[in-house]
C-alpha cells in the first residue's frame, strides 16, 4: 500500500539521468584505471633498476680531466649545492669498491676476469628483496649485470670461441661462480649469481650492505668518493633540471630523461580523465540527491502523514533507497560490461606486442569496492533527508 503512494511521488527522468550520467562516470573512471593498470607493468618492465623519477648523473669527462682525475667526482659543496635544488626530490650516491681486488672464476667454461663493483640504495631497485639480500656471514652474493655485458659476449665474444656456449638470461642467472675479493693482506672467496639484468645502467651491482662491509675489511679505508649520483626529481619536465646541468656541466642519460617525461605525462594525462571521471560521479550524485530532495519537498504532506499514520523512518525511506539502488547496481553493471568489453579489444594488441597477462580480478575489486561505498552514502543521505524533512 505504502509503496503504491510512493510509486506516485516519483520522477523518472531525473531518476534516468541519473543512471545515464552515473554510467557514464564509472565506465570512463574503470577504463581509465584498467588502462593505467594495464600499461603501468609494461613501463617498469622497461625501468627494471630504477624507479621512474631516478636517473644517473655525473661532470663531463674533458681532455683536460687527465691533468686532475679528482675533478671528475663529485665534492660534498657541489652535492649540497644540488640537493638544495627545488625540482630535487632527493640523491644518493654510487658507493663503489675502495682499493681491493676482485677477480670473478668460472671454472666450467675455464673463464676469469678482475671486475668491479658498485652498489645504490635498495629503494632504487626494482628486484625481489629476497633475492636482492646479504648479512655478514654468508658467503652467497647477488650480483646485477647490464644487458650489454650479456649481448656483447654473446655476439663477439662467443662466436669467436667454439668452446664457449651462448648464454640466456635464464641460464646465466643459474650458473654460480666464485668471487675472489683480496686487499689489506686478506682473502676471502664467496659464491656469486647474477640474479638480475639492467638496461639502463652500465655497472655491476652488489647489495649495498655487502659492499660496505667488503670496503671495511679489505680497502684502504679512505672516504667513498662519488663520482656519479643518482638523483630524483619532483618533475622530470621542470626546465630548471636541464639549465642547471648544463651550468655546472653536469651529463644525464638524456633517453632516460626523455623516458621519465613521457611516464610523467603519462600519469598526468590518466589523473587528469580519473578526476573529470570523478566530477561525473559526483555530479550524478548530487543530481539524484537535489531530484529526491525536490520530491520529498512536492510530497512533504505525504510523507508527514504516513510518519502519522505509524511508519517509521526507515519504512518511509526504504522504498526510495530500495529504487535508487536498483538504479546504481545497474548502472554499475553496464559500466562493468562495457569496461571489460573495451579492455577485452585493446588487450589483444597488447598481448601481440608485449608480454601481457590479463586478469580482471582488480576489476572485479574496484567495482564491489565502489558499488559499496555508493550504496552506504545515497542510503545514507536519503534517509537523513527524509528524517530531517519529517522532524524538522
């Protein structure tokens, strides 16, 4: 009886604009999220040292470098001078082995080499931590090489020898070898992998914790000199970043740079569709909400005499919440749909480029996340309307 008075009361257009306009703000919000999603795992495949806003920085190397070899590191002046840099979010310097040897053996293929090492701040490395660990006392160390130590070996240097095999990645990463470090009248031999490759850094990584203690026992001692330093920016686009290197004459990798451009645009670009999605939803929102409050207003009489009658609040509202969230499942559905339709079409041009696995589990999560979250505020928010109406 109570729902057939009601029925009366309503307004089907502002209701349907309503779902319409709802609809459209979630299928742009999910899209916009299934994309950055998406494509966020394929631009940190192509990043797999650094993070997005890290690059690499050192002075350029001159003819006249060869009179005073210190003027190619950094000194702790010029290191304060760039932290104190409005567009530096923050720098960390190449820590590097101090004056002891290391010497690489691989029995196996007879092979041995003298190296080098360097290390930088975990949070600067995108690999497994469990991996990527050492404690004094083990004698396993992890090693990161560049993917053009493994390309120039693998077509100049192996083809040239028959008894030396072409290695993958894969392979080179299961090969262990000893680590010969020697210094300060001391020996010490420990087992190395390569548990990672970089594309983007032309060194030989160890883990940090490692390297230190390795410079305590068999270096001189002498202070950590840092020729290069890895710097991150608020902004890779900021002008200033490249009017100041070239004032103090100071490299950057450039591709690197143009690289972190491209993602900072890029994440813009998304926050910039994300938050007219947002305004969409919004304003679909308040569309229902003023669409109901103009209803209760038209039937303010209605409602009164039915709290009269003996109906409680809840019994009043509940038809309305019932209908508008009807409405917003349903517009929720659709988004959904058309979402997966969408990703489902430009997925098949990603999986033939890159490789890309599809998984529409976090889809699923967003939707139930806001599906509740919007059901909680308009019950909410219509019931307090109702009572405030009613009561006041």
């Amino acid at each position: 009886m109570i729902w057939k008075l009601q029925k009366k009361t309503l307004l089907p257009l502002q209701i349907f604009g309503y779902g319409i306009t709802l609809c459209i703000g979630l299928i742009i919000a999910l899209i916009t999220l299934t994309i950055y999603t998406d494509l966020k795992p394929i631009l940190e495949s192509e990043s797999d040292v650094f993070n997005d806003n890290a690059v690499i920085v050192n002075k350029k190397i001159s003819i006249l470098s060869n009179i005073n070899k210190d003027k190619i590191y950094f000194t702790e002046e010029e290191l304060k001078d760039f932290e104190d840099q409005d567009f530096v979010k923050e720098i960390a310097r190449f820590n590097k082995a101090t004056n002891f040897n290391i010497f690489l053996s691989l029995d196996m293929f007879n092979l041995g080499s003298q190296l080098f090492f360097e290390s930088i701040p975990d949070k600067y490395l995108d690999i497994d931590s469990d991996k990527w660990k050492w404690e004094e006392g083990s004698d396993f160390v992890p090693i990161m090489m560049p993917e053009d130590y493994l390309k120039l070996y693998n077509l100049t240097f192996s083809p040239q020898s028959k008894d030396l095999p072409l290695l993958s990645p894969k392979t080179i990463s299961k090969v262990e070898f000893d680590v010969h470090l020697s210094g300060d009248n001391k020996r010490k031999t420990f087992r190395g992998s390569v548990v990672g490759f970089s594309s983007k850094i032309n060194t030989i990584l160890v883990p940090e914790e490692f390297l230190n203690w390795a410079n305590q026992e068999f270096g001189n001692h002498e202070k950590n000199k840092a020729s290069r330093i890895l710097v991150e920016f608020h902004d890779p686009n900021d002008e200033r970043i490249i009017e100041f290197l070239n004032e103090n004459n100071y490299e950057v990798n450039k591709e690197k740079m143009e690289k972190n451009k491209l993602i900072f645009f890029f994440k813009m670009a998304f926050v910039f569709v994300f938050v007219i999605a947002l305004i969409i939803i919004l304003l679909s929102i308040t569309l229902i909400l003023l669409s109901v409050n103009l209803i209760f207003q038209k039937n303010k009489a209605v409602l009164i005499n039915l709290y009269l009658l003996g109906y409680q609040i809840k019994q009043i509202s509940y038809y309305y919440k019932l209908l508008i969230s009807i409405v917003t499942l349903f517009s929720i559905f659709i988004s959904l749909m058309l979402t997966l339709m969408i990703r489902r079409m430009y997925s098949e041009k990603l999986v033939s480029y890159f490789d890309f696995e599809m998984s529409n589990t976090f889809i699923y999560t967003n939707v139930m996340i806001i599906s509740v979250l919007l059901l909680i505020l308009l019950n909410i928010l219509i019931e307090r309307k109702i009572r405030n109406l009613i009561l006041r």
